[in-house]
C-alpha cells in the first residue's frame, strides 16, 4: 500500500502481487486540524490496511520544510497502526520519486505522473483532469501510486 499525505489531504494506493492496481482514493479533509481529525486520517488508512491484507507500506515522506508538528506525529501513528497490523513500514522521500522519471527528461512532477500512468492506464483520466487543474488535486494520488513503483525498483 502506497500513501502520500498532508494535514489536509491523504491519497492510498493498493497495487497487488501481480503489480495491479486494486485500489486507490484522494480524501480531502478540509477542517481545521484537531486529534478528530487525525483520527479520522487514521481510520482510513486502518480500513485500507484491513481490507486489502496488506503486507507492507510505502510512506512518502514529505520534504523537511514541509514538516508540521501536526503531520509529524501522524507519520507517528500510522507507523503505530503499521506495527499493529504487523507491516512492515518504508519511508520514500520527495526526492525519491525523481527517479521514476527517464533518462534524459526533466525531472518534475509532470513527469513523474506520466510514468505513472505508463504504468497504470486506469489513471489517465485522473492525470488529463490534473492537467487542466488550476489547484492540484490528484498530485498525492500519484505520489502514492509512485512511491509503490520506487519501492518496487529499489526491490529489484
């Protein structure tokens, strides 16, 4: 299981052993944070955990500068609710998904969420609508998405 998240925004991702794409969702949580809040993130991500008997989590990691308290301590509890479920837990940087990009392309999120889509063709029409998005929205989907496809090269 793949997830990207903010304090407003979590995106999961489910590839299965055969390497397809069996769930994925971008919930936006609008509200002012609160431990309501952070609970709700987490029940989620516990649903996603018991529905699809997932063996191991690929946390993207947003970059230091990024990094409230308030997201900090749900990093914390979602490696909890992991280590609850007996899952194994890897943390992928910002910079990490650079490497889904080609050689010799730019190295920028359009990029990456073309490999992604390479890979995955149930997502075009997310990454069409991303395209003509103002304000992202389907960018964590695809971080979650991509950092499964990091995870899964590093394996190799």
């Amino acid at each position: 299981m793949g997830i990207s998240l903010n304090t407003r925004m979590l995106s999961l991702a489910v590839i299965s052993p055969h390497f397809s794409l069996v769930h994925y969702s971008n919930k936006l949580y609008k509200e002012k944070w609160s431990p309501f809040k952070s609970s709700v993130i987490l029940s989620s991500v516990a649903s996603c955990l018991r529905d699809y008997n997932i063996g191991s989590v690929v946390l993207s990691s947003p970059t230091e500068s990024y990094q409230t308290k308030e997201l900090n301590t749900l990093y914390q509890s979602i490696k909890e609710l992991a280590n609850e479920y007996k899952v194994t837990i890897t943390e992928i940087s910002k910079k990490s998904l650079r490497n889904l990009c080609p050689e010799g392309e730019k190295k920028n999120k359009k990029t990456q969420m073309q490999t992604v889509v390479r890979f995955f063709d149930e997502l075009v029409p997310h990454y069409q609508k991303e395209m003509r998005n103002k304000n992202k929205y389907y960018e964590k989907l695809f971080e979650a998405v991509g950092s499964l496809l990091v995870a899964s090269m590093d394996e190799k």
